[in-house]
C-alpha cells in the first residue's frame, strides 16, 4: 500500500468513448486540485472495445494515477450513469466485460483513505470528452497494419513509440492502432 503523503483531494474529470460499440475506443483523465487547478492529463486509445469497458479503464487509470502519486483522497466526475452507480452499488454489474474492471476499480477504490464518485451531465465532462476524441483522430493517422508474427514479415509495418514503465506496466507516450487480443512483437531500447 503506498504512503499516503497528500491529504488534498483530487478531482478526477474521466471519460471513455468508442466510435461504434464496440468499435475504437480511448479514454481519458483530466487531473484537477480540489481548487480546479490542473495538476495533469492522461489519454490512452485501447483498441476496438466497447464504450462501457472504455469508461472503466478511464476509472482504473485515474485510480492507478492516484496511487501512484500517493494521494489517498479522490473524487472521480464521470458523465457515465453506468459507471457511477454500479460503483455507487445502486446498478448490479451484469456484463461479463465489466465484472473483472468493476472488481479492480473497486479493490483500487478500498486503498484509498477517501473515496467518491459522481455522476455530472456530459455536455459538463467537455475537457475529458475532448481528450478521448483526440485520441481516437490520433489512432486513425497512425499506419493501421501491424503485423503480429514473431518475425516481422517484409511486408510488415513498424511502428516506433516512446513508453515509460510505471507501476508494473508500460505506459504508451503514443496510442497505437492495436485491436483487443492482438499480439505484436515488443523490442525494448533503453535510454541512456
């Protein structure tokens, strides 16, 4: 459990949108201070997913971000109804996709010293909205075949991202235009 060295809260703005359902999905994270500052953003595009499985991964992200950055009191702003209240424990999780991210989300939630989430009207989530938007026009620029053997074919695209290993996992500086379950061959280079 991290040490918690903040008591300010934090005001989480999250989003998560798919172009189709399912269909290419992204989320978002806008990082606020109790007083509306913004301490920092986070977008990811996720693949082809749903756009309630992409409002959950928009929940852990910002959760992992608060424990990761050791603060222990948090108010997530989500414009998700079915979000909010199946975290709230008013709406029952009935889809398979959501179970195991309802699990973790609320597992997540636990550690926290304070937690609360609310549900706000979507034309007031504009920020977030905004910033999954981008990520899926920026998904759509980037070459779209990526080939998944374990040699790359001569006919196979490279894609080249930055990322940074935070917390158990690498954080992509880029989305790339990955589909749910695809394999993709991963060479790492250290910086010196």
């Amino acid at each position: 459990m991290p040490t918690r060295t903040s008591s300010g809260t934090i005001v989480m703005r999250i989003d998560g949108g798919s172009r189709g359902n399912p269909g290419p999905a992204a989320y978002a994270v806008v990082v606020e201070s109790a007083d509306g500052a913004r301490l920092d953003t986070l977008s990811k595009f996720l693949g082809e997913t749903t756009n309630n499985v992409a409002e959950y991964e928009a929940l852990l992200a910002g959760l992992n971000y608060a424990l990761g950055h050791q603060r222990s009191r948090v108010k997530v702003i989500s414009d998700s109804e079915l979000l909010v209240r199946q975290m709230q424990g008013r709406y029952k999780v009935k889809s398979a996709d959501l179970k195991p991210l309802f699990q973790q989300a609320q597992e997540m939630a636990r550690k926290l010293e304070v937690f609360s989430i609310e549900h706000i009207r979507r034309e007031q989530n504009r920020e977030a909205d905004r910033l999954v938007n981008e990520a899926l026009d920026a998904s759509e620029s980037l070459p779209t075949k990526v080939h998944s053997n374990r040699r790359p074919a001569p006919s196979a695209q490279s894609l080249r991202v930055k990322a940074r290993y935070f917390q158990g996992s690498l954080q992509l500086q880029t989305p790339l235009p990955l589909r749910e379950g695809e394999e993709v061959e991963v060479e790492i280079h250290r910086e010196s």
